[in-house]
C-alpha cells in the first residue's frame, strides 16, 4: 500500500520558488566589486533623479513667501455698465458708472451729482450762463484757483480741460462754452487709485455731450 501524500501548508511557497530565493539571496549575499565608472554610471542618475523630485530649500524659501495673486474686488472699468443723465435745462448729457448714486437734483434744474457707495468716487455735470464772461476768462480764473497741484491743462477754442491732485484726491474738469451758456463736469476720486479710475473718466470724457440740439435754456 502507497502511503498518502500529505497536504503542503498553505503558507509555503513551492519548492520552485524556494529555490529562486535561494539562488538569488546567494547572489546578492556576495555582491560583484563595482568598479568606479560602473558606479557612477549606476548610481549617480539616480541620486539626481531623487534630488529632482524633492523641492530645494530655496525653493520651499520662495513658496512660503509668495503671497496669493491679487484677486480684484471691483469690476474692471472696461466691462462697467453706464447710465445716462439727460439735463432738461440746459440739454446736456452724461454716461456714468450704473453702480453710482444720484444725489437729489436741485430746484432750478442746473444738474447732477452721482457717487459710488462708499464716497470714493463722484462726478457732477451741471450748466449756467455765461452772464457776461467768456470761455477765456473762466480759464484764467480757473488758473488762478489756489489749493490744488494741476498735472494737465490744455484749452481749445469751445472747451478746456483742467486736472491736478488735491488733498490727495485727483480731479479732472472740462468746460465748455457755447452761446450764452457754459456747461462742465468734473471727476473727482482717490489719488491712489488712478490706474482704475482714470479709465472711467476716459469713458466719461468721450461720451460727454455738452449741447444736445433741441429747444433748451440757452439764452
């Protein structure tokens, strides 16, 4: 009678494998001597590559201390919705920033003030009579105004243009003259924050229209 073959344990391996493991723990147990340009050829890439997958120490220097992107509160003035503002005195007509605030008109209808929110910025566009004077002595008297740094002033035949800082706050004024009426508006916001705003009054500048046609106040 043959004897029965007993059951193998589970948690050894086949004698094939055993045998591989034999075979290669004597062959890593008495490793080659390498020669040097073997061991460099060998090792050095990968010692480089490790250094390269870690970040330098200056490098984690230059991540804790880059601050976060500035990320714009405001709308950017070139995307800014405008309203219009159509005086029915004079008939002059300004676009200005949807978000501001009008202030209430006054009684004899001579114009407007419009701010935002917060105060920073506004523009007032009113009319009057010349009642004697010219476009010519508005502009001295305008030069001889104390108070204010003018950085730009230009006068052409029917309007001029003044604007300077004061106070730390920049402004910018333009006036027109036709007729017997003059008509202006001017701009005033936070020196420093010229970069946005100058934008708006470029907007507010060239769509500006002094004397609408049409049967207005203006004799």
């Amino acid at each position: 009678m043959t004897a029965a073959p007993r059951d193998i344990p589970t948690n050894q391996p086949p004698m094939k494998e055993v045998h591989n493991i034999r075979i290669c723990v004597r062959s890593c147990s008495s490793p080659k001597k390498l020669s040097p340009f073997r061991f460099l050829r060998t090792f050095v890439p990968m010692f480089l590559i490790g250094c390269a997958a870690q970040p330098t120490q200056l490098e984690k220097r230059i991540q804790i201390a880059s601050p976060a992107p500035n990320v714009p509160t405001a709308p950017q003035a070139t995307s800014q919705e405008y309203a219009t503002y159509l005086n029915r005195r004079f008939g002059f007509r300004l676009s200005y920033p949807s978000n501001l605030r009008s202030s209430r008109q006054p009684d004899n209808g001579a114009g407007m003030s419009f701010s935002s929110p917060d105060g920073e910025f506004s523009v007032t566009a009113q009319g009057h009579f010349l009642n004697g004077d010219t476009l010519d002595t508005l502009w001295a008297n305008e030069l001889k105004q104390g108070g204010a740094t003018i950085t730009y002033s230009t006068k052409k035949a029917d309007y001029y243009v003044v604007s300077g800082s004061r106070a730390g706050r920049e402004y910018y004024r333009k006036v027109f003259a036709e007729g017997g009426n003059w008509v202006r508006f001017d701009i005033v916001y936070p020196a420093a924050k010229r970069g946005y705003y100058d934008q708006v009054v470029e907007r507010i500048a060239r769509d500006f229209v002094p004397f609408v046609p049409g049967d207005y106040d203006r004799t």
